[in-house]
C-alpha cells in the first residue's frame, strides 16, 4: 500500500508542475536583468533562443512585465522554456 501511495503522490506531482517563463523586457539582456533584479529572480538563464529572467506564470510573470514598465524599458515578451 505504501508504494502505492507514493507513485500516485509521485504521478500527481509530475502533472502539476508547472513549467517556467522566459521573460525579456525591451531594448537588451541589461534592462531585463534590471526588472529581475527588481523582483528578485534570477536572469541569465540560457536556451529557449535567449538569455531572459525565469519566472512562473501568473503572479511572478506579471511582476516582471510591471518591472519592465515601471523601470521604463517597456516588456517585450515572455515564453515556455525547459530550461527554467
């Protein structure tokens, strides 16, 4: 029963997960490590086509985009990406 139960923790885990964004704000990799920075993520992750700040969707995404905008740089894009 105890395997059991593990395996199905295991398995409804492994469905819930949600899977990172790549953000970027306008204008450079300086301006969106400065947005970030701001929110206190980690930028410089590499792959998915370029170098961004990894964020989850929802709450943190939206922290970065504001970041991008009240800093003055504008957001350009955010994407699903493995390597966050």
């Amino acid at each position: 029963m105890h395997f059991s139960t593990a395996l199905l923790t295991t398995l409804l885990l492994s469905v819930t997960m949600v899977e990172g964004l790549k953000c970027a704000c306008n204008a450079g990799g300086q301006n969106s490590k400065a947005a970030c920075d701001y929110i206190g993520k980690v930028y410089g992750t590499r792959g998915c086509g370029y170098t961004g700040c990894c964020v989850f969707p929802g709450r943190e995404r939206d922290a970065f985009e504001n970041a991008c905008n009240t800093l003055g740089f504008g957001f350009k894009r955010c994407d699903e990406c493995e390597t966050c």
